[in-house]
C-alpha cells in the first residue's frame, strides 16, 4: 500500500490525504478504504520512527528532473517522501508499479511519461542505480527494506532509457555478502562491549623450580576410576585408640603410685 505525502509548512509537518483515484484502484466498492495513521517524526531525522520489524517504510521521490550524463547525481527537480508505506496491503496484494505511480502522478508527472528507477542503500548513485519495469523490480526494491526504512526512488524523462549502460554489472549476491560480513563485525563489537571480566580467587602461584602437581591428581568426580571401579575408594577411618585397662602394679613407671608402695613396706616393717 502506498504512503501519505508529507507537506512541511512553516515550522510544522502534515501529511496529505491519500487520493481517491488510489483508492478506486485497489479497493473493492463493499470494502472499507483502510486508515493511514500519521507518523511520528523526529526533528532531523529523514524517516519516522519505524519499529525494527515494521512492514512500514518511506519512499524518497526524486522528480521533475533528470540524471547527468555521468550517472552521478540528479540535476533539478524536487524530492518529496511518502511515509507509512506498507509492504502488504490491507485487502490483500504487495506493494507495486500502481503504488508508485500513483505517488508520481500526485506530486504532477503524468502517468506514461516517466521511468522508474531506485537505487540501493549505502551506495553510490553511479554503482546502485537499477530500472523498475514490471512488478519484479518493485521486489527487488522492496528486498532492500531488510537494510533501511528509506527507499530512494528516480522519476525521469522516457528518452534517459535509451542511454547506453550496463547494468547487469552490479552483483546483489555480492552486495548481501557485504551486508552480513558488516552486520557480523557489528555484532562482535556489541559482543565485547558487553563482556564483564570475572575476578578469579588468588591461587597459590608455585614457586619457580618447583616440581608441579601430577596430572594423575585425584579429583572430586568419576574421572579417577578404574574401569572395573564402581565409585571412588573411600580412605578407612582411623580407629579410635581405647585406653588399656590398669596394668598390674609391677609394671607400673615409678611415680605418684611410688609413695604406696614405701607405704606398705613401712606398714609390713
């Protein structure tokens, strides 16, 4: 579904309505013609605040001009953005040509004497400009929503088509590989950012020239049984020591049990 124009006046920002002729094209009489919101934009900022996963985007139109001979810039004309554009329809469809000509025809270039043409994202107009002809394009273009909410699109003059160039020189494969190896490096970075390093306990450092431990160490799992092991042999307790009883008196160290014995040979005497 196409999107609203946005009209900047003095110091505010409104959206025109979507024309009726639009309207008739794509919406069944019985059926109610759907409601597009008006978006919230930011000062200084070129698009809305679209969601990461919103279905919607903007269309920046350049027209009433016309590419250099060089390909590298758009000499004249105006630029109008068209916002709250949707992928999908609400009564159902994809975005497409009558999406985008309808958007040229309100903005005053009459149906049937213009070329479409869009431009990749991030790249230099010279490199990433590519026709739109039929509805295949028009994906081709809406595939690039997987990397910007900003869509640049070029209205110009039926007789620019017939200027020579190649454009199947440009790669898509190459340009998805670029992507991901950009969003893959992005990714690491926020990664490290976010990396808290954890304190370990102070560990007793062996000295220098001392022998270290043995592998073979005993530790506190299964990994130090046998094969024919069923669990860890477990150390045998000590046993504790019981005191003898009173040995005979005779065997008895001279001592505090000395004087009794003087006792009774006084007493024998």
């Amino acid at each position: 579904m196409r999107g609203r124009l946005r009209v900047v006046g003095d110091g505010s920002t409104t959206w025109a309505e979507v024309p009726n002729e639009y309207w008739s094209e794509v919406v069944k009489a019985d059926e109610e013609i759907p409601l597009i919101l008006e978006p919230k934009l930011i000062g200084g900022s070129e698009t809305p605040e679209y969601g990461e996963y919103s279905i919607h985007f903007t269309i920046k139109l350049y027209h009433g001009g016309d590419l250099d001979e060089s390909v590298k810039s758009y000499v004249g004309g105006e630029i109008s953005y068209f916002d709250m554009c949707s992928i999908k329809h609400y009564h159902g469809g994809d975005f497409g040509l009558k999406e985008l000509e309808s958007m040229c025809v309100e903005v005053g270039l009459k149906k049937g004497d213009f070329d479409l043409w869009y431009c990749l994202p991030e790249v230099e107009l010279s490199v990433g400009l590519m026709s739109i002809e039929n509805e295949e394009h028009v994906g081709n273009l809406t595939d690039m929503l997987v990397y910007t909410k900003l869509l640049r699109v070029y209205a110009t003059a039926r007789t620019f088509r017939n200027w020579n160039c190649e454009w199947d020189d440009f790669s898509f494969t190459q340009l998805l590989v670029d992507e991901k190896e950009k969003r893959v490096s992005q990714m690491i970075d926020e990664a490290e950012d976010h990396i808290v390093p954890i304190e370990k306990e102070d560990e007793d450092v062996p000295a220098q020239g001392e022998d270290e431990e043995d592998n073979d160490s005993f530790q506190g799992d299964n990994s130090n049984l046998d094969s024919t092991d069923s669990e860890v042999e477990k150390t045998p307790k000590k046993k504790k020591r019981i005191p003898p009883p009173n040995p005979p008196y005779r065997t008895r160290k001279r001592g505090r049990f000395s004087m009794l014995r003087v006792r009774i040979r006084v007493t024998l005497c």
